[in-house]
C-alpha cells in the first residue's frame, strides 16, 4: 500500500496531464474509500526519510487539507471526521508527526509543523493529545539545531491554530520561554533564533499574563528590540514584526520603552533594508491607529472614558518622528503610480504621516509646513511630488480653521501643476491633495468655503482638462470632483454646480469611454464621480439626469451584444455592466420620485428589459448592482411594479440560490422586501416561491451568517404585505423564528463581533414578528397568532434581562410588544400584565434620550392600556 | 512563515462606491420598512381617535385610560389624517378608507323640514369612491377600499406637475361617483381641500367650497397628459318644490341612480348617517330594487347579515340592530367565523314591525357573501328595499310633504307683514 501512495504523490505531480489526472483521482477514490487507511499512509510518507522530498511535501500538503478547509461548512465536516477516527490510527499519526520534526530535511519538516498545528487545532479544544505540548517542549532541549528549529516553528504555527483559553497557564509560560531563550543573542543558530523570533509573532496573543508582569515583560522587550539588531536581514524583519504586533495588542504597556524604540526604528527606516525599514514605519502607523482609536472613543467630551489611556507617544515623538517620515517622501519608485501592486517606502512614509495628522490633530502643521514651502517648486520633481504629497496626507485631522489660510493660498498653486507640471508623477499627487483638500475641506459644515463664485470656473475647468491627461492623473481628477460634487450635497434647491452641469457630464462619459479607461481604474472613477454628481444634483438639473438615461440604457445594451469575447475582454465587460447598472441604480433613486417620476418610468419597461438580460451574463458583480438597480426601480414603480414580475421572478429566485456569492443572494433578500412594500398584496402569487427559498437559506449551512437576520426581517415584510394569507406559512416561519429567538436571547461571554451579530439577529427577528402581528390585525385569523405570544413576551424578557441589546433591538423590541398588544388585544391583556418587558422594560424605553425609542413606547404603552381595560 | 503583509491602501477612498451603493440601499430599505410598520401603528391610532369621535364612546374615559400620555403623543395620534393615511399600502390602506366614507341611510320616512334643513340632489350611476390627491398622485379606492385607478390629476397635488398643484404639501380629499360611459368623476363631497380640513363643517359650507373651488384647479377640463380623468361637480338644489322636480326630472350630464338628501347643518360623519337619505323610484333609477350576480331581481329579498359571537345575526348600523339569530350546531357545524358576512333571502313571512320598529323576520340561509364585500346591509337598506317591494315611498309623498311644510312655513310670514 505504502509503495503506491509514494508513486501516486509522485504521478499528482506530473507535467503529464493523463497521469496527474488519474493519480489524482485515485487518490480521492483511497480517501473516501478508507479515510483512516489514507491518513496513516499519508502520515507515514511524510514520516519516512527514505521516501522522495517530493512525495513526502505532498503527502503533508494533502494532510493538511484532510484537517482543514476555507469554507465553514466544509471545516467542519472535516473535523468531525478527524474527531470520529479511532484511537490508535490518530495516536499513529500523531508519532509520525512528531517524529518528522526531527527529519533533516528542512520542508519535511516545515509541513509537519503545519499539519501538526491543525491536528492540535482540533484536538486540544476537546482535550485530547494532552502531551503534546511536553513533548514539543522536551524537543527544546534536544540537540541538533534543527529539531529545535522546526519545534519552534511548530510552537508557532500551534499558537496561530489553538486559542489561548485551552491551554494551560503553565504550559503558555514554558512555551513563551522557549520562544524567548531561542530569540536570545545567545542562541547561536541563526535558524533557529529565526524560528523562535516568528514563533513569538504567533505566540504574543497568549502573552497576556507576562505582559502584566514588569519582569517579565522587561525581559521579552528587551530581547526582541536586541533581536531588531541582529545581523540577519530577516531575523531584524521578524523582530519588527513582533513590535508592530506589540503596538497593538500591548499599547497600553509602551510606555518604558517607546523611546527606545523610537531610535530603534528611526535608524531602521533611515539606514536598514527596505523590507525593515517597511514594518519600522508600520510600527508608527500603529501606534496611530492605537490613539486615533482611543481618542475617538473619548469623543472630546468624557476624557478618561476609554478602557485605554492615551499615552500621546505620537504627539511626544512628533520633532522627531516628521521629519523622519518626511525623508522617506523623497525615495519615490519613478512609477509607482501606474503599478497597481506597488508598496514602497515613500508610500508607507506619506500613509504613516497622514496617520500621525489623524493622531494629532493642528500640531502637525509646524511641523510640515517648512518641508512643503522649501520643496514645492524645486526643479527636482522628486522633491515637488514629496513636497504635494506631504501637503494632500496631513489635510485629514487638524482642524479647517488651521489649515484654511495655508489651502486657499495652496489652491491656486495646485491648479497650476496641474495644469503645467511636466511630471506625471507631480500631477497625480496634486489631483489627488485637491481631492482630499475636497473630502475635508468643503461642505456644508465648512465657514468658509475654499470653492467660491470666483474660482469655481476655473477649479471645474482645470479638472475636465485633467480628466484628458494620463489615465493615474485623470483618474485622481475624477476623485477630485467626486468630492467637489459631494460638498454640495445638502446645498438646497440652487446648486453652484448647476451652469458646469451638462459640460461635467459630458467630460466624465468622453473619460469612460476613452480607450485606455481600463487602465488605472479610470472607467470606474469616472463613474464613480459621474454617480456622485448625480447623487448630489438639485432639480435645477433633473432634465438633464433624465437625458442621462437613454445614454447609458444604450451604453449597458451595447455591452450586452458583444460576440466571441476572450475571457479577459468578457470580465472587463463585466466590470463595465455592474458600473452601468450601479449609474442606473443612482439615477432611478433620484428621478423616480417628484417630479420626475412619470417621465422617468416611460423609460422603465426598456431599462427593466436589460437588466433582466444582464442575469443572463455570469457575473456576481454585475448581478449584485442589476438586483440593486431593480429593488431601486420597483420602489419607485409601485404597484405598477407589478407587470415585470412574471419574467423577473425567476432571476429572484436565482438570486436567493446564490449561496456562494452571498453579497448577491443579501442584495436579493432585500429587493424581495422592496417589492413587497411596492406590490402590496400583488405579491402573493409569487410567496410560495420566495418562502420555500427563504426557508431554505435559513436552514443552510452554506449560507454566509450575515445574510439570516435580514431574511427573518424579509417575513416581516411579507407578513405586512400580504396580511392574513400570511396564515399559510405560520407553521412554517414560526417554528424558524422561535429556535432564532433562543439562540439568539442569550450571547453573554461572546466577544464583541458576536454580540453585534446577535443583535442583528434579534433585530430581524423581531422585524418578523412586528410584520406578522400588523399584517393580521383586524382580521379575523387574529387568533391564529395567540398561541405564539407567551413565548414571544418570554424572548422579550430575556433579551431584557441580558442587558446586551443595542439602540436598534431596543426599538424594535418595544415595538414588538405594542404591536402584539395592538393585534391581540384583551386576548393577551393578563400575560402582557405578567411581562417584565411590560414593566421595567418598557419604563426604560419610556425615558430614553432617542426619541424613535421613545416614540416607540409611547406606542406600545398606548396598545397596552387599551388591551388590558377592556 | 512568510512576512506579513502590511500594505494599506494608497491614495484610495476607504470605501468603494459600490460598497457606498450598497449601503445607500440597505438604508433605504430599512427606512421604508419602518415607514411601512409606523404607519400600521399610527392606523391603530387613528381608529382610536375615530372611535373617541362616536357618540357612543365617552371621550373623557377614553382620556382618563391613559392619563399619561403628553401632548407630543396626543397630537400625534389626533394629526394622523388622510394625508398620511394616503400613505398606507395594502390591507390597511383597504381596511382604513372602507371606513372614512360618509355613508347615507335609506329614506324610510320623509324628515322633517326637508324644505328648509336639506339639500337634493341627483345621484350619479357608478361607483361611489373616496379620490385622494396627494404628493403627486391621485388615487381613488371604491367602498371596499381597494384601489380603482391610480392617476395624474389637476387637483391640489395630484400630478407631478411643477408649478400648478400648489405647495407639495396640499392634498385634497374629495367623495365621488365615478361614471363609466363618460369616464368622469362626479364629485358630490369635498372633504378637503389642498390641506385644510372640512369634516368639521356643515354640508352647507362644502357644498359652496366645492362648486367654487373645484373649477378653479381645472380639474372640470377634459383629460390631458396631467389630467387623466375629467372631473364635474354634482349640481345641488335646496329641496323645496322647484329643486326636487329639477334634480328628479332635470336633464343632466349623467344617468342618474336616485336622489340624495343632505341635512345642510351635518358635518361629514364617517359611516352611516341618518343625516344622509338616498330615496329611489323607478323613474330615477335602474336599480331601485336589489339584482342578484346574473343582474336581476330574485323572487325574494335578498340580505346580508354579519354573524357574531354566539350565532347573533346583526345589520353594519353603529350600534348594530340585531336581526335574527343563528342555531350554534349550523354554525359549527357550516365552519362560519363569526365575523363573517352572511347571505338570507326573505321568506313569505315577511318582515314584521311593531310601532315602526323591526321585530322579526322570515330568513332563509342561503351562504356566505362574497369577499369583495366589507359590511353587512344597514337596517335602513333592509327596510327600504322590503317597502320598495311592498309599499314604497313615492315621489309623490316628498313633495306632499314639502308643500305641507311650506304652507306651515308661509303662515306665519303672512300674517307679520299683515
């Protein structure tokens, strides 16, 4: 048997398409045969050093995807396979495991650390495999060099897999202090101390407990800040790695240190490897993104609120830290800008500086502004675009009053590079400060507006002038107007844009139908902007959006008539069908209402014809705008709405299938809502269908989480449109709804993400039964609903209790019980007087500061007094 | 380990506009959903403030039952008004509009003062329905409440027309009697008009707002692009002599489907009301006498009645005047709900009064009634309809009546200029 597997690894690998084919299903055929069988044999070739490299990597490799897989559902079947392997085949795997860790060859070795990691990932949660750790440990001290090394890589990789919480105290600090005498100068193994620098990368989350310790604590710094020294290049690389992890897991810790490691990273960025020199800079964003954090969360007002103080380390290193980060500005790549992948020293140098403004709000401006007026108009266009992008990065977090004077007297100057920089490089940078100088600068809440009657003119020309410039220029230049069009978004029926209005869109088609709009993403900004201008526009210039329509119907018709397209040419024409179909989506939101609405829907049957043609092309992007542009068009058709939905219906149902591509399968849960407010009871010939859909999303494994609470929300508004003929799938929803409620009333322990997710859960669950108990009132079937309203007030009650809710559950909890005192009325009056949710509850509500919570109970507080007087 | 990726996003937007779209939509979906179930609440409240409007509903009770409530909810729920109850869908636009129409009772004797307290007029063959314009639109829902069209209209707000509806906040209620064979709206109420309220006032002061205001909109010219259905206010006399021969015999635009009587001093009272008659005879109607589904008249008497707890059969009156009642084993035994409408014919035995009042009939179960149908027939209908058979009430006995009155009402003035 073992001779077979070795040629067949070897036969999956073949250049012979026959052969690899044929050892590759033969390989499947043993796994789902024998599964215990297979993983010995895979095991044991892994295990045996007199077996080819190539066969044993792979052997490791299809272990590996035997114990894991991407998919949660996939995952799961796999470790509970794993789980159900008998005793000895797993103890068997296991030894071969560990003894491959000794093996002298390196990949070997490497894979059995990986497949050792996710073994332990499945077992100690369930504590099983309990000495693996001592044993791992005991390899520490066991000579030679490289069974130490690929210990440590494996401690790693266990730290990555394993939670904290299920391994033992004791065991984390033998583990950590592994990692760190393996990190110590005095290791004298590059490799390993290589190893042992990675693994404490992974191993920092389970440090709580020695971070609290200054002794400890103490040692760890100072040996990854010695190990930052290292003459190896990518021992110096890990060890930043540990600081930037540090940062931000242990911010609160820093502050003994961060003056060390302010020297330790400013010589790194200056003189060290690029590839330091990259997470030294990182370790300052990090450090931003800690206090931006925490200083948001004081919000101004309740200094000291915050779980974290805020150290202001940014603030202290500022003399020092800008002008550090400024050098970098000049080590300008000659065309970063047109390479999409593009990551260097400059650009991390300019985002950190742009962060440290975040940070620290007016104090940067000193020390930034001598930098920009001494290099803005030398010949050099390194220190012109260094100077420009230092101005665009720090235009984000002092305040307007700051920055007004220095901007206004920018502004002209930038039109003018603009307009007459030689340097691609320099017109891109400055497109791009006059997009943010846009995004912060201008809008409604600005004093002084930056864009006046005076320069208005010419900022819009320059930037049409811009937009025909290389495809990275013109594309900053959409940007730019993007936000010039969002600042005037609430700006009232008068629109300064109004005169510019037609010559903008004109300009922003001609750049999305320029030849080499593929090209830096220039088709899409000019979308993008063209949206934005749409979004922003007043009925001053309605007649104008309306003539947009038959411009880009024909554009997206156009689309759907290309020939033999080559894959490359057809995922292009994708991308450029999910634009026009977002453009169309924009409009319909601003034109199907007054007073355009009844020109604008002469154009519906068209527009509704192709999007319908668009679900014909494969493409999840493009369907995801189409169903969003048809959820826009039936809330504004109304009834009328009515005549598509024959041909349409089938696409919806197709859209609910979508597991996979779960964003299209939530986009179309949420257009089945849009429907059903626009159709009314003329949806109903279409509930058996979208129900049976529903209910089976709901009972889907496959299914992402984040697409269930909205389908609880979507019975609702089912039940709302179609009233009592809701009766038929009572027995249905119902049963679904009460096993969400329990899982759903109690999240405590969970973290943060998932308390949120179970909030969102309550929600549409409780958007359920508000739909329900409204769409049955008056109606004679009332009573059908009675038998649900104890457990309904219990899942009120507990939610209540848990004290966990959030703004939006709070809402729809009190809403909840007026509607079910509303429907139900005298038949509930005693069990509503039994609520603690009628009582405390609803008191709280009473009294909150938001008034729709408050509105709310007011409400149901209404409901009630009428239910239990009569 | 490979090195971890540190890369942040370089001179782009955090969000992309698809994301931003994606979002806009979901805002906007939950917006309107919470619009939907707020306006399901306000119906409920809105049915409060109805109620707290009978008669039969002390008001200070219903206060004292929620003494709590600050004046932030109390005008709240008293401003829920048509405008927003235009704003409902569905079943509870349905169920809300069956009810906001001022229904008249069957003249089944001639009141008093007709002369000098009442208005005539001839009621126009067609579909009696409530037109609602507002925000750009104009919908009109027959009895049931369920839609009949959904159209532009010249009236106050009823098409989305820049400059000529007024403010985008007017809206206009009017009750009409949509005419088939001239696609015309008659319009015979005005309950408001662009945002002002006239449930509060006398059918006098209606009926003069509604012939001088209606004009003006130019909504009474034929149908154009903006305009689809052409509107005609219902020409109304004083019911004395000349006006009861002009709007009984007087040539007009429309077929006529009986007279209507309206009590000049009643404000608009949804529901039934005895300050409202129609009467029909033969020669002002084609329906005098009630047709069944094949458009003739049965042999007998058809009604319908609404069954209640315990087998009570009663008419759709406020309060409700029992008619007969139901054995509890048929009940059971035919799977009726009690709520539901019930189809009788009315046996050789008759309809019995005493002193002029009901005191039993003669029924035969025939079945439920069809859905399309909200109420049960009104004691008057039931009444009208058996004297209809039986011993109608002429034209001949109004204008009696009328002169009688007359000769009373010139008596005295005789003799003061004496």
């Amino acid at each position: 048997m073992s001779m077979e597997v070795t040629q067949l690894l070897i036969n999956a690998q073949s250049i012979d398409g026959t052969v690899r084919k044929h050892a590759e299903e033969s390989l499947k055929q043993f796994q789902e045969q024998n599964l215990a069988g297979f993983l010995l044999s895979l095991a044991g070739e892994l295990a045996n050093d007199e077996k080819p490299v190539d066969s044993r990597k792979l052997a490791g490799l299809v272990l590996k995807n035997a114990l894991d897989a991407k998919e949660q559902h996939r995952k799961y079947e796999l470790v509970q396979r794993w789980l159900a392997l008998d005793m000895s085949t797993k103890s068997q795997i296991r030894a071969f495991l560990l003894k491959t860790l000794s093996s002298p060859v390196p990949d070997v070795r490497s894979t059995a650390s990986q497949v050792i990691a996710k073994v332990a990932g499945i077992e100690l949660p369930q504590k099983q495999w309990p000495e693996l750790i001592v044993s791992l440990l005991s390899n520490i001290h066991q000579l030679p060099a490289h069974v130490k090394q690929a210990t440590l890589e494996t401690l790693g990789y266990l730290c990555e897999e394993v939670s904290p919480d299920v391994v033992e105290q004791e065991h984390v600090n033998k583990i950590l202090t592994a990692v760190v005498q393996g990190m110590n100068a005095a290791e004298g193994n590059n490799d390993v101390r290589l190893a042992a620098t990675r693994a404490l990368y992974m191993a920092l989350g389970f440090a709580q407990a020695n971070f609290n310790n200054d002794m400890e604590r103490d040692y760890i710094m100072r040996v990854v800040c010695e190990a930052t020294l290292s003459p190896e290049v990518k021992i110096r690389q890990a060890a930043f790695e540990c600081l930037v992890s540090i940062a931000s897991t242990y911010y609160e810790k820093l502050a003994h240190y961060i003056q060390d490691i302010f020297n330790i990273t400013a010589k790194a960025v200056r003189e060290d490897d690029e590839s330091v020199a990259l997470q030294a800079i990182e370790f300052w964003s990090s450090i931003c993104d800690e206090e931006i954090d925490i200083l948001e969360e004081y919000g101004g007002e309740f200094a000291g609120d915050s779980d974290v103080p805020c150290f202001y380390f940014t603030k202290q290193a500022l003399p020092g830290l800008v002008p550090l980060l400024l050098e970098t500005l000049l080590k300008q790549e000659e065309d970063q800008d047109l390479d999409e992948g593009a990551w260097n020293i400059a650009m991390a140098g300019g985002t950190c500086l742009g962060l440290v403004a975040k940070a620290v709000g007016d104090d940067i401006v000193p020390h930034v502004m001598p930098f920009i007026e001494e290099k803005i108009s030398k010949p050099d266009w390194r220190e012109r675009e260094a100077a420009t992008y230092a101005f665009g990065s720090i235009l984000e977090g002092p305040s307007a009053d700051r920055l007004m004077a220095i901007v206004n007297a920018a502004l002209t100057f930038m039109l003018n590079a603009l307009t007459n920089d030689p340097s691609n490089h320099v017109k891109d940078t400055t497109a791009w400060t006059l997009g943010r100088i846009f995004e912060f600068l201008h809008g409604s809440t600005i004093e002084t507006p930056i864009i006046t009657q005076a320069n208005c003119q010419q900022i819009i020309t320059v930037l049409i002038q811009t937009m025909k410039d290389a495809p990275n220029v013109a594309e900053k230049a959409c940007g730019a107007l993007y936000f010039l069009a969002q600042g005037y978004e609430d700006i009232g029926p008068n629109s300064p844009l109004t005169p510019y209005f037609q010559e903008i869109i004109q300009s922003l088609l001609s750049v999305a139908h320029r030849e080499d709009a593929t090209e830096s993403r220039l088709r899409t900004a000019a979308y993008e902007a063209l949206n934005e201008v749409v979004r922003c526009s007043t009925d001053e210039t309605s007649t104008m959006v309306l003539q947009l329509v038959p411009v880009i119907m024909l554009e997206l018709h156009n689309t759907l008539e290309g020939e033999k397209l080559s894959m490359d040419e057809r995922e292009k024409q994708n991308e450029l069908q999910g634009l026009l179909c977002g453009c169309l989506q924009v409009i319909i939101q601003k034109l199907g209402s007054e007073p355009t609405k009844y020109m604008f829907m002469q154009s519906a049957d068209q527009m509704m014809g192709l999007f319908l043609r668009v679900f014909g092309c494969r493409s999840a992007t493009a369907h995801e705008e189409a169903m969003l542009a048809i959820g826009a068009l039936a809330y504004a058709a109304g009834p009328d709405f009515a005549k598509y939905m024959p041909e349409f219906y089938k696409y919806l149902e197709m859209g609910l299938q979508n597991f996979e591509e779960y964003q299209v399968c939530a986009v179309t849960v949420g257009v089945v809502g849009d429907i059903c407010r626009a159709l009314e009871d003329k949806v109903l010939p279409y509930c058996d269908g979208i129900m049976t859909q529903l209910l089976k999303d709901l009972s889907s494994n496959q299914l992402h989480r984040s697409v269930k609470p909205p389908i609880f929300s979507c019975f609702g508004d089912i039940a709302l449109a179609i009233g009592e003929d809701f009766e038929k799938y009572l027995r249905y929803s119902m049963p679904m709804l009460q096993s969400a409620a329990e899982l759903s009333a109690h999240s405590s322990g969970a973290d943060d993400e998932m308390t949120e997710y179970t909030n969102s859960l309550r929600n549409g669950i409780l958007e359920a039964y508000s739909g329900i108990f409204q769409g049955f009132k008056n109606s004679p079937k009332t009573q059908l609903l009675i038998p649900f309203a104890p457990h309904i007030l219990q899942f009120l009650d507990s939610i209540y209790m848990e004290k966990d809710m959030d703004e939006v559950v709070m809402k729809t909890a009190i809403g909840v019980l007026g509607d079910l005192a509303d429907t139900l009325g005298s038949h509930v009056g005693g069990l509503i007087q039994q609520s603690v949710s009628s009582k405390e509850f609803l008191n709280e509500c009473l009294s909150s500061d938001d008034h729709t919570i408050k509105e709310a109970a007011e409400w149901a507080k209404h409901a009630i007094t009428r239910a239990i007087s009569v | 380990m490979a090195p971890h990726e540190i890369r942040r996003p370089f001179k782009r937007r955090p969000i992309s506009d698809q994301q931003k779209r994606r979002e806009l939509s979901l805002l906007r979906q939950s917006q309107h959903r919470s619009d939907a179930q707020q306006r399901a609440r306000n119906l409920a409240s809105s049915v409060i403030s109805l109620q707290s409007s009978s008669p039969d509903v002390d008001p200070e009770i219903l206060f004292e039952a929620v003494p709590e409530l600050d004046e932030g909810t109390e005008s709240e729920s008293s401003s829920f008004d048509v405008r927003q109850a235009s704003r409902l869908r569905g079943p509870e636009a349905r169920k809300w509009f069956a009810r906001q129409l001022m229904l008249p009772e069957w003249m089944i004797d001639v009141p008093d003062n007709l002369s000098r307290d009442w208005y005539v007029l001839a009621r126009p063959a067609g579909k009696r329905c409530f037109v609602v314009s507002s925000d750009g639109t104009t919908v009109s829902r027959v009895r049931n409440g369920s839609i009949l069209h959904h159209f532009p209209s010249a009236l106050p707000g009823g098409a989305r027309k820049k400059g000529a509806s007024g403010p985008a906040n007017s809206y206009s209620i009017l009750d009409c009697i949509f005419h088939e064979s001239d696609q015309t709206y008659y319009v015979i109420d005005m309950v408001c008009w662009r945002g002002y309220s006239l449930y509060e006032c006398t059918a006098e002061f209606r009926f003069f707002w509604l012939q001088s205001k209606l004009a003006e909109t130019g909504a009474c010219d034929p149908p154009s692009f903006y305009h689809k259905f052409r509107f005609s206010a219902v020409p109304f006399f004083n019911c004395d002599q000349s006006g009861l021969h002009s709007a009984y015999t007087g040539s007009l635009p429309y077929v006529k489907d009986g007279l209507l009587f309206y009590n000049k001093h009643a404000h608009y009272h949804t529901g039934n009301t005895p300050l409202v008659l129609i009467w029909k005879d033969e020669s002002c109607s084609q329906y005098v006498i009630d047709t069944d589904n094949n458009g003739e008249v049965p042999d007998q008497q058809h009604i319908v009645l609404e069954l209640q707890e315990e087998g009570k059969l009663v008419t759709s009156d406020d309060p409700p005047v029992p008619f007969s009642c139901l054995n509890a084993d048929f009940v059971k035994q035919s799977g009726l709900l009690s709520g539901s409408l019930i189809r009788f014919a009315i046996g050789d035995g008759g309809l019995n009064c005493v002193d002029g009042r009901f005191e039993k009939a003669d029924l035969q179960y025939i079945g439920v009634s069809n859905r399309a149908r909200a109420f049960a027939d009104s004691y008057s209908k039931i009444m009208f309809q058996y004297m209809a058979r039986h011993s109608p009430l002429k034209v001949e006995d109004l204008a009696s009546t009328i002169s009688h009155e007359n000769q009373q009402d010139k008596t005295p003035e005789v003799e003061m200029s004496d």
